[in-house]
C-alpha cells in the first residue's frame, strides 16, 4: 500500500504545461464536421445530434460565458475548453504514470521524469493533439472523465485499508454516471 501524498503540485504543472501548447496551437476558428455543430449548439444551448452531448453543451455554454468579457470569438472559447479538458486528463494521468513508475524506478524524482515524459507524448500524440485543438470537443471532456475516475481507482486500491477511502469509489461512481451525459465513451 502506498501512502504517500502524491504529486500534485508537479501533476498541476504538466497540466498547464499541456494546456500552454494547445492554446499557442488551437484552431483559431471552427473546423469541419461535428466541431463546428459543437460550437454552434455550445452558443446557443442547442440539442447536438445523439446522444445529445449535454454536459458539454452545459459546460461550454458556462466557459463561453465567463470568457465572454475577454473578447474572444466564440469558436476559439470553446476550442479553449477543448484544450483545458485535454490538459486537466494530462494531468490526472500524470499522476497516475507517476504511481505506475515509482515502484518499478524505485526513486520519486525519476518517477516524476517518466511521468512527464508520458504526459509529454500521450499529449502530443496525433489523435489526441487534433482532439485538443481543432476538431473533436465532446471526447477531450470525456477523456478528463476517463483519466479522473483511473486516478481515483488508483488512489482508492492505495488507500483501501484506511476508513473513509470508499470516498474515492463514490467519487469515480459518481463521475461515471455524470460522463455518460457527455458521450458513452466515459
């Protein structure tokens, strides 16, 4: 059983690391297929095609709106929350290579380098990168649903002997549940 407090601090760091190279690389409008139905029905609270997708239609709605007051076109707020769930799954699974790798490197500085690395190349990766920034919305959102409900499943195996750990089974339950709104894929 691992308890140490993992970390997090350098996890929030590659995060915002990722999300620095989308937002210098996003799409600075709308693109083809269903990002700009996304972009669209995002704006005006609309109904995408099935499934519907509400939670992000919810969510960029919400993002649209704060952002609003800075200017930005709509197509480049929504892009940018595109990129800040692809980030935030960066992220998670930051900590979660983490965790994989200090076992098996056996030293926590070594573990955090491995764990950049994959983060690093898990964000860059073709698929994930287009994802990120120009096409796709709906599965950068459920993919932050994937990676936080992977790191919860990690962090409860961990913590399962100590009382109150069944939190994170809740936790990781209850995003399941909220993901399925956006897209099954979560």
């Amino acid at each position: 059983m691992n308890t140490e407090r993992p970390p997090y601090g350098p996890a929030a760091l590659a995060g915002l690391a990722v999300f620095a190279l989308y937002a210098l690389t996003l799409a600075p409008t709308t693109s083809f297929w269903d990002a700009s139905e996304y972009i669209a029905t995002a704006h005006i609270q609309g109904i995408p095609h099935p499934p519907g997708n509400a939670l992000f239609v919810v969510l960029a709605r919400a993002w649209s709106v704060v952002l609003a007051p800075l200017g930005i076109p709509v197509a480049v707020r929504i892009n940018l929350l595109a990129a800040a769930t692809s980030a935030g799954a960066g992220g998670f699974l930051f900590l979660v290579a983490h965790r994989v790798l200090l076992p098996v490197l056996g030293d926590h500085r070594r573990a955090l380098v491995g764990a950049a690395a994959a983060t690093l190349l898990g964000a860059t990766a073709f698929t994930v990168w287009n994802q990120s920034n120009v096409n796709e919305k709906v599965y950068t959102l459920s993919v932050l649903v994937i990676a936080a409900v992977s790191w919860l499943g990690v962090r409860w195996r961990d913590m399962r002997a100590q009382a109150g750990s069944e939190r994170y089974l809740l936790w990781a339950l209850f995003l399941m549940v909220l993901g399925s709104t956006n897209h099954l894929m979560s």
